[in-house]
C-alpha cells in the first residue's frame, strides 16, 4: 500500500497555502478604505491627511568668524503637517570649518536621535532626528557646534536627499531648505 502514495507530499500543503495567499490579497484589496479622521485643537480643525509642507533653514543666516573660534548655529523648522522625523544632509568646505556635534533642540517633546554622522574628512553631516507625539509649527530643531578651522568661505547647505516624513503623506514633504554662510579670517 505505501508503493501507491504519492512522493510529492508538498503538493498539497503548497496548494493550501497558495489558495490563503489569494483569498488574504483579495480580502485586503477588496476591504473599504476609511475615510480620514478630523482633528479638532483649540485654535483650528485639520484633516489629519492635510498635506503640508516642511521648510528646513539655518540660523544665522551668516557667519563672521576668526580661526579657532567655536560657535553654534540652529536648524530652525517651519511645518504645516505634523511632523514624525526629519533627514538632515549637510555639505561644508572642511578646510574652513569643523563640526564638533549635532543636538536635538526644543522642537519636538520627546526627540529621538535616529542617525548622527559627522564626517569632518568630506566635509558631510547626516543627522535624522523624531518625535512622538508628531508636530507642527515653527521653532528650533537642532543644534550644530562647530569650529573655525582654516581662511576661507563656506556654505553649511542642505544637500538634496534631506527629507521631512509627515502624517498622512507617504512622500518627502520637506519644502524650502535655507543654508548659512560662513566666512572665516
């Protein structure tokens, strides 16, 4: 009687498991969506899928610096959506100055350092940053400290793959990104 079984004992078990992956697609691309929910705060109402925009600029807006001075400069944030997270890519002349670090500012009520590298050699900062609860509105994101290295004149500039995540927008939403200028004698 075992020579008449059958020696593909997968054949079944695979045909269950395709016909559940089936019927599991069809259910999910046949179900309802819903629709968006309403957020009342006390000074408006906004949809929750309200597409916004996140502008990114760095403050002072120029730097006169002397060799071997430290300084601070801000990233300052502007937003019409709740922001979840932020992806800040910095490009700088590493001959003129050098970043010490990056740290979270005021903006969000409980930040998450996501990702922080600084790479003095090539002259890059990446730093991504979020917080729960989301966030809207203005104020300051971050914080970078740096040194005057070498004479010389530089743009501390967002490079163009920083992005912003949003609620309710599965794409970048970072808008307007304003850099400094540092000049250092």
């Amino acid at each position: 009687m075992e020579e008449n079984l059958p020696k593909n004992n997968w054949f079944l078990p695979a045909i269950a498991f395709g016909f559940i992956l089936l019927v599991s697609f069809l259910f999910i691309a046949g179900s309802p969506t819903t629709k968006p929910q309403t957020k009342t705060t006390s000074k408006q109402t906004t949809s929750s899928v309200e597409k916004g925009s996140v502008d990114l600029a760095l403050s002072p807006e120029k730097l006169d610096l002397k060799v071997g001075v430290k300084t601070t400069a801000q990233i300052n944030i502007n937003s019409t959506a709740e922001v979840s997270a932020v992806e800040i890519h910095l490009t700088f002349d590493p001959k003129v100055v050098t970043i010490k670090d990056v740290a979270p500012l005021e903006f969000f009520d409980n930040p998450r350092i996501l990702k922080k590298e600084i790479s003095n050699e090539k002259g890059e900062i990446t730093f991504a940053i979020g917080g729960l609860p989301e966030k809207s509105g203005s104020g300051q994101l971050a914080q970078i400290s740096l040194t005057a290295k070498g004479a010389g004149v530089t743009n501390l500039e967002f490079s163009q793959t920083s992005q912003a995540a949003v609620i309710g927008k599965n794409t970048n939403a970072l808008g307007k990104k304003a850099g400094t200028i540092i000049n250092v004698n």
